[in-house]
C-alpha cells in the first residue's frame, strides 16, 4: 500500500469529507453533535465533532444511508429510520434500495428493534418529543414498481418498543421538509417539501397551522431549536432553481429573517443545536453545482466558518 493510499483511507476514517444527505443531531451522552448516514456506498461509521474536527465513534461502522430519519432522546441515545442504501453496480453507478427497519445506536452499538412500522422511505424526518417521551416521523416518499414516486403523509410515534401509526390527517403527503420540536411550546413542527409554505405543529393528538409564510415555500430546508435563545432556527432549502443563504428565527408566533449572510445557499445539508458549546452547528449539503464539506457555527445571529475538517 503506498503512503498516499494509507494517507487516504485515513482521512476517510477521520473526516466525514464532502457529503449531502446525512443527519446532524446533539447527543447529551456524548455532549457532543453526531454526523449519521449520507450519500456513499459501503459502510460507514458516526462521526462525533469535537472542537473544529470530526472523529469516527469505534464499533459504529454501518452500511451507511442516505437520507434516514435520525433523532437522539434526551439520554443521548440514537433512533434511526429508513434511507437509502447506496449498491455499487460494476459500472460504477450507484443503485439506491430505500429501506424499512429501524436501528438503534445506545451502549456503544447498533441494534435493529423493527422491521415493520413505516414503510420503506427516504426524505422523511423525525425528532424526539422531550414532553411525551416519544419520537415522532412524519412523511417521506419511496418508488412504485413503475418507478413513480409515492409521497406520504402518515405520523408515526416510536413509544419505547415498537411504532404506532398516530395520524393520518394533517400536513399533505409530502418529502423534502424539515421537523424539530420545540420544547417551550411543547409541540413538533413541520416546514417546506412540496407546494407548502405553512408551519405546521403536531401537539400529540392533532395537526394544525400555526403560521403561513414567509418564509416561502422551500425544499430541503433544515430546523434546529437554539435552547440558548429560545428559538427555532431555519437555514437553507431550494426555492425554484434558487438556494436562498438566509437564515430565520421562529419565536412561537411568527418567523423573522436573522441573517442574510454565512453559508452558501445550499439544500440536504445538516443542522444541530450544540447544547455544550450553546450554538447551531451546520455541516455540508449540496446546490445544483457542488457538494459541500464546510463547517459553520452560529452564535447569537452571527454564522463563522470553522472549517473544511
């Protein structure tokens, strides 16, 4: 092996490099942000960002997937759904199997706790309901055998052992929107994906709207709730042909712009709340021109690059 391959395979060990696709989330475990999943092939392992760098969690190797659903719970431990694997085919193209089971990362390793529940689906979201104790998943789309694209619009719940299907009603069937909870107001929200530029909360027992926009409708967008300032962050999505670099806050009542400036428009990227270092961290993603592997922070309304680590 040369030492420009061992170099290689080395910094794919210790670096999530450019990459679309993945989820961000904080483990409270870990005190730390978690990088799962992502548009590759083959295995790959949970990248834990401490400081500026990326370091893989050992004993985390899995086949990697793009676009699951991935929420920690307030012990820190992971819940993954469905994505996307990636099979290489001979002539180096990439086939995608959309999956069904969910893992869970606590202990130090992934165990699968369901193959049944949500159907197959990718472009889906969840998040963990810190008041009921219960993660929830909403949407997603697959492909029929015709290969056109099925959208859905069912809410499930994860209650400890296994899924229960909570809702049917609510937000249209749809993919590319982004959720969080939001802990002060005790309520999961849904934003973006298809025709709708409204914000949607899910209570526990009801879907209703709680705003209509701006911000307009996007795809691809992604949520955090920063605990610091007590507000739901937006950053990114597609509009059109556009990826739009600004950056709003949601206070409970109504979304206002708090920044213009910080990352490049882009969409599939990842954003977390670092509880430890009290700022919303954002890594990579993808616009119609390239993939990125940037690292940004914000703190307070201010975005600083921290790296290409």
């Amino acid at each position: 092996m040369t030492l420009a391959l061992l170099l290689g395979l080395l910094q794919a060990a210790s670096s999530p490099g450019e990459l679309a696709g993945h989820v961000l989330v904080y483990s409270a475990r870990e005190r730390a942000v978690l990088l799962i999943g992502g548009d590759a092939v083959g295995t790959r392992p949970i990248y834990e960002l401490a400081g500026k760098s990326w370091t893989a969690l050992p004993g985390s190797e899995l086949p990697v997937r793009t676009l699951p659903a991935v929420a920690a719970d307030e012990e820190g431990d992971l819940l993954m759904h469905g994505g996307s694997l990636g099979i290489a085919r001979p002539d180096g193209t990439t086939d995608f199997q959309v999956t069904a089971d969910t893992w869970r990362w606590k202990g130090g390793a992934w165990t699968r706790v369901a193959t049944s529940g949500p159907a197959a689906r990718d472009h889906h979201a969840m998040v963990f309901d810190a008041h009921r104790k219960v993660f929830v998943l909403f949407g997603g789309s697959d492909a029929d055998p015709s290969g056109r694209t099925v959208l859905y619009g069912d809410t499930w719940e994860w209650r400890g052992e296994a899924w229960v299907r909570v809702a049917e009603n609510g937000p249209s069937p749809r993919a590319h929107h982004a959720m969080v909870f939001d802990p002060l107001r005790n309520a999961t929200l849904v934003l973006g994906g298809n025709d709708d530029d409204r914000t949607w909360a899910w209570d526990g027992t009801k879907w209703e709207v709680v705003a209509k926009g701006p911000p307009a409708q996007r795809s691809s967008p992604r949520l955090a709730f920063d605990a610091k300032a007590a507000r739901v962050i937006l950053f990114g999505g597609s509009v059109g042909e556009a990826s739009p670099q600004d950056t709003w806050a949601w206070d409970g009542e109504s979304w206002s712009v708090l920044a213009t400036s910080g990352p490049p428009g882009r969409s599939v990227h990842a954003l977390a709340f670092d509880e430890a270092r009290g700022a919303a961290i954002l890594f990579g993603g993808a616009d119609r021109a390239s993939v990125f592997g940037d690292l940004w922070q914000l703190s307070g309304g201010a975005w600083t690059r921290l790296g290409p680590n």
